[in-house]
C-alpha cells in the first residue's frame, strides 16, 4: 500500500499496484474499502515517503547477515552524559557520579569506543550536543553507544518519562530521537545502544523465592544469506535502549557487595569487561539482567520501605542481528 495523495486531512490510498488483496490501515479512524481506502484523521500530514524518493543511506551488511559488520575503521563514539549536581537542588546531589564514570569510559574503552564525557549539561546543551553527534559523519563506524546517568521519572497520569538535567527535566525519548535512520542515514543499519541509569518512578520490588527453580530451552530460527541486494528497513531500526529499572520503579546504588556507585552501571561494565571478548550483546546485557536482578538486594536498615528491594534492568530492541565487538577464536 502507498499513501500518495493528500487533501486535507484525507489521504487516498493508491493499492493498484498491490498483487492481490490491499493491506489494511490498523487505524481507528481508517474506512478500507477492497482496492482503495480513506483514512480520516485529525491532524494534517505530509506526504509518505513512495520508493522514488524514499531516504537513502549506505549499506553496511548484507540484508539477510546474522550479524552486524564491526570492522570499520573505528569502533564508533561512547557519547557519556552524567549528572553530579542539578541547579539549587543540593538533596539531589549524585554522590556515584564520579565512580560510574570512571566505570564506563573503562569499560567503554575496551570495547575500543572513543568515549566523550559531558557534565551537567542544561537541557538545551543536552539537546544540541545529540544533534551535533547526530550530524556527524558515521560511515566509518561500527556503531554508536549513548549512557546517560541521572534521575528520573514517570508521570503517572500520561505514562511519559522524564530524566533530570541540570535545569529541570526533559523526556526520555530526546536521547534517541535524533538517530532514526532517516535523521542519522550514517548510522543507519548499525547498532545504536542506549544505557540509561536514571530512576523511572518510586514504587519498589520485595521480590518472591523461588523454591524450585527450572531451566528453559531456547530454539532460535536461522536464514540462509541471500545475494547482496539493495533492500529498506524500518526508520527505528537497528536501536537498543536499556533502562536500569523496571518501567515505574527505583534504580539503586550501594556501597556494598563491592560497588561503589549505581547498581546497573556496575554490572553493565563487569560483564562487558569480561565477557565481550567472546559473547554476543544480547547474550551480555541477559547476564547484565540477570545479575542485578539475582546478586543485588537493596540494604538501608533504616528505611523500611527501601530496605530488602530488588532490581531488575529493562530492555527495549529493535536490533535485527548479532552485535559481536571483537572476533570469536
């Protein structure tokens, strides 16, 4: 189905060159009608992109490759982003700052980024600084990681989060809106990773014993590679965004069971230092979920409802293969 006429705020659809019966719009205003439609909206649109002047960008993998090419020149940028203080808010001083700093560009150096720290920053300079790293030149890079450490929160009423910078709050969704495909065609088709360390609400997690636990068998479906033949994905593809938390509850940090900072931070660079070498992504943020959510139990005595708490890290992906950072013996 095209979308190619606009009038309004009606939009005709053309499905005459459709084989057989015309896809239908999911849309709750839509009215299909076998070979054409109507879809009624309350907003005005723009015309849909038609494949003779669909954003282009260069492909860096065969469409049909199980994983993603990380042999360009350069691994790509570790853009770091840490918050320490906010602007006459003293009680929300981040006294980790410092250590998950120090964590993440070790962790991300050996991952072979090049890491870029940025303090405090306002939200207007937290939003220039991502469009300049938007409209940079990736076409020799592997990849792109953005890890972002703060506060945060949800708003209950409209379910849109929110994470602190130094002047206020900004919504979450800033930090990736500006690496689609068709806004960042350089980055399109490679991995563009999203670590966030920030709280997402205030309700907290007891946890349950298990007294029997059982393992789970895994089967996985497999492609034969086909030819190397132009093809179009998706403009929120090949993106991975991983929160510390469950959406609506606390991210924690402790001083004990040998951290010192956030929780996340700390087993996202443990596993990365010592598992990368010879597993996947996918499989390193599993054991990254897995350990937060079975190693830490939140310890503040004082604090009934604090105290005794688990975590557990939360994973969006709209990766399409494998992300191997260094070759496999």
């Amino acid at each position: 189905m095209r979308l190619t006429d606009v009038i309004g705020s009606k939009i005709k659809v053309d499905t005459m060159s459709c084989e057989g019966e015309s896809d239908v719009l999911d849309h709750a205003n839509a009215v299909v009608k076998k070979g054409s439609a109507t879809l009624t909206s309350p907003t005005t649109h723009t015309p849909a992109a038609t494949p003779s002047h669909r954003p282009q960008a260069a492909m860096s993998v065969d469409s049909h490759s199980l994983e993603y090419r990380m042999n360009h020149k350069k691994r790509g940028l570790a853009l770091i982003i840490v918050y320490e203080n906010y602007d006459g808010k003293v009680s929300m001083k981040r006294e980790s700052a410092q250590n998950d700093v120090e964590s993440t560009v070790k962790a991300f150096k050996y991952l072979e980024f090049e890491t870029e720290v940025h303090w405090d920053l306002k939200g207007d300079a937290l939003k220039l600084v991502l469009k300049k790293v938007a409209a940079k030149d990736h076409n020799q890079h592997d990849a792109l990681a953005v890890i972002f450490m703060s506060h945060g929160e949800l708003n209950e009423k409209n379910n849109r989060e929110f994470i602190w910078v130094y002047d206020g709050k900004v919504e979450t969704s800033v930090l990736w809106e500006n690496f689609t495909a068709e806004k960042c065609p350089t980055l399109a088709g490679k991995p563009k990773l999203f670590f966030i360390q920030a709280c997402r609400g205030d309700k907290t997690d007891k946890g349950i014993q298990l007294k029997k636990p059982r393992g789970v068998g895994v089967t996985t479906d497999y492609f034969d590679p086909r030819k190397n033949e132009d093809y179009v994905i998706p403009i929120h593809a090949d993106m991975l965004m991983m929160w510390a938390s469950y959406p609506g509850m606390y991210a924690f940090k402790s001083n004990n069971f040998g951290m010192k900072g956030s929780v996340f931070i700390h087993f996202l660079c443990q596993v990365l230092l010592e598992d990368s070498h010879h597993d996947d992504l996918a499989t390193l943020l599993l054991r990254v979920t897995r350990e937060v959510a079975i190693k830490y139990e939140s310890c503040i005595p004082d604090n009934r409802i604090l105290d005794s708490n688990k975590q557990i890290p939360y994973t969006l992906s709209t990766l399409m293969r494998k992300v191997y950072f260094f070759e496999r013996n």
